[in-house]
C-alpha cells in the first residue's frame, strides 16, 4: 500500500471500500463505518473512526478498521457486566491483545497493520508521559505491546 502525503484526502473509492472490508474481517453483514469524531472505537454493529483519518496513511486507517472488525467478530459485547471505569479499561486492553491475536491467526496479512497502528500509538503515548502515567490501561498495554513498539505478543499466524 502507498503513503500518502500528511494532508491529502482519502480516495473515495477507498472510502467506499471500508465498510466491505469491516464486513469481510469482522464476519458480520451490514457493517456501518462512520468517519467522524476523535477515537476509534465500534458498539458491535457500527465502527466509528476519527475524522482526523483523513491525515492518516490508508494502511494506518486499514490497521484501526482491522482492530475494531476483530472486536465485532471476537469480543461479546455487554458481557463485561461492570460500570466500574477502571475495570473497562484493563478488561478492553487486554481484550484488545486476545482479539488481534485472534484476527492475526485468520488473516496473517492483518498482523503487518495492526502493528502499524501499535508504533504509531505507543509514539503518541510517548509524547505525552502524562497520560500514561494518568491511564492504568495505557500503562498495561504499553507492558504487553513493549515500550519500543516491539510487541511480546505475536501477531505472526498460528502454526
């Protein structure tokens, strides 16, 4: 896949693209994609990411649109049964680790973008200690993920 420049805008036949690829990775018909707001995140039926994507490379966009797929297809929404802001944060985190690992096993191609978005995220959790230092579950997955970028969990396919 090719870079793009910082600011150019996405290809529109790129963006038609996502909601089929959402679709396909998290096994599940009628996937919407919503470009918009601030975080990545999806309630299971709907994957919304950050309007700022648009200054994203597409691989790096492909990486988040792959991650919130393996929520849709591996993560039982609700089941977590807390309201407890802490506990969603450590149990998602380490979610986030089991369900790419998972992804990763069916689609190996998936692992080279899920570890693209990783070293782009550790580098912002980087810049700013503050945050990790104010995120318990920003601190975890940093442990899991290696403060290099370097990932201790394999995201290479089941052998």
């Amino acid at each position: 896949m090719k870079t793009r420049m910082k600011n150019a805008p996405l290809n529109v036949n790129f963006l038609r693209s996502l909601p089929t690829t959402a679709a396909a990775l998290g096994n599940k018909f009628g996937v919407k994609v919503v470009v918009g707001g601030f975080d990545c995140c999806t309630d299971g039926t709907e994957i919304r990411l950050p309007a700022s994507s648009t200054r994203l490379a597409e691989d790096e966009l492909l990486g988040y649109l792959a991650h919130e797929a393996a929520h849709i297809r591996f993560t039982t929404f609700g089941a977590e049964g807390s309201t407890w802001p802490l506990r969603h944060e450590i149990v998602n985190a380490l979610e986030d680790v089991r369900i790419e690992n998972e992804l990763a096993g069916i689609y190996p191609g998936a692992g080279g973008l899920l570890i693209g978005c990783h070293e782009k995220s550790i580098e912002e959790l980087l810049k700013s200690h503050e945050k990790v230092a104010a995120n318990p579950a920003a601190s975890l997955a940093l442990h899991f993920q290696g403060a290099s970028g370097t990932s201790r969990i394999s995201l290479a396919p089941k052998q």
